[in-house]
C-alpha cells in the first residue's frame, strides 16, 4: 500500500462528506444528491463519481470487483483495480458473489447480488431529463413536482416514428414511486435487476456531482404505456459461444478471420463460472 | 350563449405593466406610456367576461394589448395585477394568476387550449404531429399510446389533417395546416376556452376561410366558449358574438358584434369601422 497517502486515498473528511452524501440518497431513494466532487488522479468522466463512492464507502475487510462493460479484464477495470488496490490494500476478485462492493460501468451483473452487498454505479449524465431539458434549475422543479410529461412524450414520440421505443440503455424508471431516474447507461435489459434487489445501488456522478440511490427492496418501475409493456432486449435464437447461456446479455462479434457473426456473454465471470473454469 | 349563467372566465382589472414604474406611475399616460418614467401599461384596468359558449372578440390596433391579455391567460406572461377567474378552476373562487405551478399546468392542459398566431409558439416543429397532440393528452394524464393515437386521428381529421401525415413534423406543413394542427392540439383535452390569438393573420384568403369555417364548426359541435383576438373586423364580424374593443391597454368599447358594427359610439371604434376597405 501506499504509505504517502491517506487510506483508500481521499482524506477523511472527504470520504465522510461523499458518505453522508450516500446516506441521504439511500433515504431518498432517486433523488440526485450534490456533493463536492474531489479531484482524483484521472480525468472527470472517467468514472470520478463511482471511484469517489467505492473509496469512501470501503474498508480493509472489503472485497473488491470492477468491471467495465461486463469485463473484469477491462483496461479501465483492471487499472481502477489496481488503484485502489495500491491505496487500501483490500483484496480484489472477479467473483460476483464473493465481492461485497462492485464498482461498473455500463452493465450489472447476471447472477442476483445479495444483501451485504453494494454495486456502484459510474454514471456520465445523472439527469434523465436532461434530454429534454437543458436547465438544472427546470429539472429540478420537474423533479418536485412530479413533471415527466416530456419524457413521456419522448416515448411516444418514438413509437410514431419506429413503431416501438427506440431507447436502448439509459431507459428512464421510476422510483419508489416519486423520482425518475437514470438508470446511467446500463441496457435496458439490465433495468429489471434493479426492481425490489437485495442489494444497494450507488449512482456517483463525478462531473456532474451528483449522488443517487437505489436501496434495497424499493420498486423500481420502467417507463411504460398502458397498452405497450416495457421490453428489455431478446437474444432468441442467440446463445453464448463459450457457455451456450440463452439467458444472459450476449456481446455481438465477428470472427476477423471467417466474417462470422458470433455471440458471447457480456458479464465474463459469469460465463467462466457457468463453464466451470477458475473465476 | 346565456348571459345569465356563470361565465367561463371572469377577468377583473387586469393591468400589465412594462418597467420598473414609479409613484405617480399611470396618473399622465401618453397613449399607454407613462411620461413620467416611460413604463408602458400594456394592459391597464381590463375586465371583462366570457359566457359559455360564447365566442367574445377582441379588435384593436397593434400594440393595443390584445395579445398581453391572451397570452397573460395562458400563463406566458405576469400581470402587474388583477384577478382571473375559471368556472372550471376552483369553482371560480381562486385567481388562476395565483396558482401553483402544477395547477397552472393543469388550467393549460385540461381547462384551456390556446392557439398562437405564430406557430412556433405552440407547436414542437421537430415532433410529429401526432406527439405534438398527444404532448397534451400526456400533460393531462393519459398513458395509453393506443387512445392517444386515436383522439390524435380523430382529431386531425377533424381539422382537414389527412391521417397519413401525422407522424410527419409540422415544420414540413404550410402555415394554414399549422394553424389547423395548433387547433387540433388545442382542442385535445376538450377544453371549457379556447384562445384564438389572431389565427388568420397571415394566411393567404382561400386558407383564411378554411380555418374561420373550422372555427365555427368547432362552436357549433364542441360549444365551448372561445375569446378571439384579431385585428381584422371581418373575422370578428363573421364569428363574434360580442366584441370589444381596446385601445392604448384599455378598453374603448364594448357590446354586441352587430351593435359595435353598425353603431360605433367610441371615435376610435368608428375610425376602425370605417376605415374598412
């Protein structure tokens, strides 16, 4: 470990601002939290915000997984990693049931997360209005008054033009009832895992200095029509080429040699685990 | 039209004021400018009331206050003071310039539609037609992509819309079906008022006469109250029951639409009519 730094390098007083910061969250479960963002030693959108949250929040006893787009192999998985392994000296692991705190971009993992632990989500835009809303102090007040209207009409909008809703990732939900939220730019596949999970959500949002949440047990409903359900992505017919999962969110490929379309599961160590090989 | 039921909208001194004022402000206006700081009272002392099914016109010269009253009803813009009332808000018993923020989208949405004389105002140009309805089906509650679908055909039938257009942008539609598209959005939710803010100027004649016939068959079948501001006398005369009619954010005249036609009694009113061609 570093001697020259503080542990998990952020100095403590700093570290219990982002965590009171996450407890407000975790009490309001949506709602986007400012905090002071700190400068860290990569660029803002670069995963400042996840980074921020999983220093403040981890301990000695932490086990540690990053991944970024479901791999734990990662250039930016493997040297977030390895930063926070220089500074806390807290074991890491690419085992999803064996971390207590998960750091990810882009994907949550296949298996279900259980109750001591807690995924951290970097996230680049935190505003799920802000598509439609350039103004925070708007946002804001479309937030306390429950305005979604335009999002809705985002929808619709994109039903008349492509007869479906178009959105792939970033898909609006609701939580507990009152807060839209963005789920940051996770597949829309991956937005039912976070309906009534075991587990806590941390979003962190380092350029936009935003912290939000999404506890455990708490209704998290994806936009929806009455008439038109909401529908994440199919893979039918597709399945892994190394585990054969027809179940799980599959990457598309194309072998460099042949030209031939190829499938394999996004979230890595769940497709070593199912195939048995060392995780 | 009875005048002896409740109004739709009771408007009570309705005064708009353009800069910061001062003291004796209002007491020596030149025309609606204050000589002693230059404040402009766009509005100044309006009251005025609206029967159901009704449709109350409203003439003037530009710059008369036409639009600040129309506009100041659909929330654009903040009166200095006055009070406005809703039949359907409250039971007409809260001023709606004092309603939440929610409760103003809900007036907006549900108890009034308003058209604008320029389209931009009331039309999201890069949405389709069918959203642009719908935005206001949405705003009002509905979640069902089906029915709002529908209303949107019914409605753009309605207008002399074709269907097959619906999910192209308005920016692609000449002024007139622009104007039949704000219309239509503004008819949605049903509304108890509709505000027609010079909705002919600048269409060409054949166009002209399209959307007044709309507009009178949208009385006759809807029988909502309508307030209609123009500054042509012909659109009046064609659909006005009574008219009023303002000068310098003032009132200057008002009754019947024949009575102000035929018999004007303000010298203003009588230039205005006899200066038609």
């Amino acid at each position: 470990m570093y001697s020259d730094y503080n542990f998990a390098f952020l100095d403590e007083g700093s570290k219990r601002e982002i965590r009171r910061a996450s407890l407000k969250a975790v009490a309001i479960p949506g709602y986007q939290v400012p905090f002071g963002s700190r400068e860290l030693p990569i660029g803002r959108g670069w995963g400042t915000g996840g980074i921020q949250l999983t220093l403040s929040l981890i301990g000695p006893d932490d086990v540690l997984k990053v991944i970024d787009q479901g791999s734990d192999e990662s250039v930016n998985a493997v040297n977030i990693k390895k930063f926070i392994g220089l500074c806390t000296d807290v074991r890491t692991t690419a085992n999803s049931r064996e971390a207590t705190l998960i750091q990810t971009r882009h994907r949550i993992p296949e298996i279900p997360l259980s109750d001591g632990q807690i995924l951290v989500l970097q996230v680049p835009i935190p505003e799920p209005l802000r598509i439609v809303e350039p103004r925070e102090e708007v946002t804001k007040k479309m937030h306390a008054e429950k305005d979604y209207a335009p999002i809705w009409l985002q929808l619709y909008e994109s039903l008349v033009k492509y007869k479906k809703v178009t959105l792939a990732s970033e898909y609006p939900c609701m939580v507990a009832g009152h807060y839209m939220m963005n789920p940051s730019p996770i597949p829309k596949f991956d937005n039912p895992k976070l309906h009534k999970a075991d587990c806590l959500y941390l979003f962190g949002a380092g350029r936009e200095k935003k912290i939000y949440a999404v506890p455990p047990h708490t209704e998290v409903v994806s936009l929806a029509f009455d008439d038109i359900p909401f529908e994440p992505e199919h893979f039918e017919g597709k399945k892994c080429r190394l585990c054969g999962s027809a179940d799980t969110y599959l990457d598309e490929m194309f072998d460099a040699l042949t030209g031939e379309k190829l499938y394999q599961c996004s979230d890595t160590s769940y497709c070593k685990e199912v195939r048995g090989a060392c995780v | 039209m009875c005048l002896n039921e409740t109004p739709v909208l009771q408007v009570r001194n309705f005064t708009l004021r353009y800069g910061s004022g001062c003291p004796a402000c209002g007491e020596r206006l030149e025309k609606n400018r204050c000589a002693l700081c230059g404040s402009v009272w766009a509005a100044n002392d309006l009251s005025l009331d609206v029967y159901p099914g009704e449709v109350l016109g409203i003439v003037g010269e530009s710059g008369s206050g036409k639009t600040t009253l129309m506009r100041s009803l659909y929330f654009d813009f903040t009166p200095t003071f006055g009070l406005a009332l809703l039949r359907d808000y409250q039971e007409g018993r809260k001023n709606i310039w004092e309603a939440s923020a929610a409760d103003r989208r809900m007036i907006k949405n549900r108890i009034m539609g308003m058209v604008y004389q320029n389209p931009i105002l009331g039309l999201r140009m890069n949405h389709s037609t069918a959203s642009n309805i719908a935005e206001k089906l949405i705003a009002a509650g509905s979640r069902n992509a089906g029915q709002m679908t529908e209303r949107a055909r019914g409605l753009l039938e309605s207008v002399e819309i074709m269907t097959s257009r619906m999910g192209e942008a308005p920016r692609n539609f000449s002024g007139g079906m622009q104007q039949r598209v704000q219309i239509s959005k503004a008819l949605a939710n049903n509304p108890a008022l509709l505000l027609l803010d010079e909705v002919t100027t600048g269409l060409d004649l054949s166009v002209q006469a399209r959307v007044l016939d709309l507009i009178r068959k949208i009385k006759a079948e809807y029988g909502i109250s309508i307030l209609l501001v123009s500054h042509d006398l012909a659109v009046v005369r064609m659909l006005a029951d009574r008219t009023i009619v303002m000068l310098d954010g003032k009132i200057a005249e008002s009754g019947l639409t024949d009575q102000i036609l035929e018999d004007p009694q303000h010298a203003y009113t009588q230039q205005l009519v006899h200066s038609l061609i």
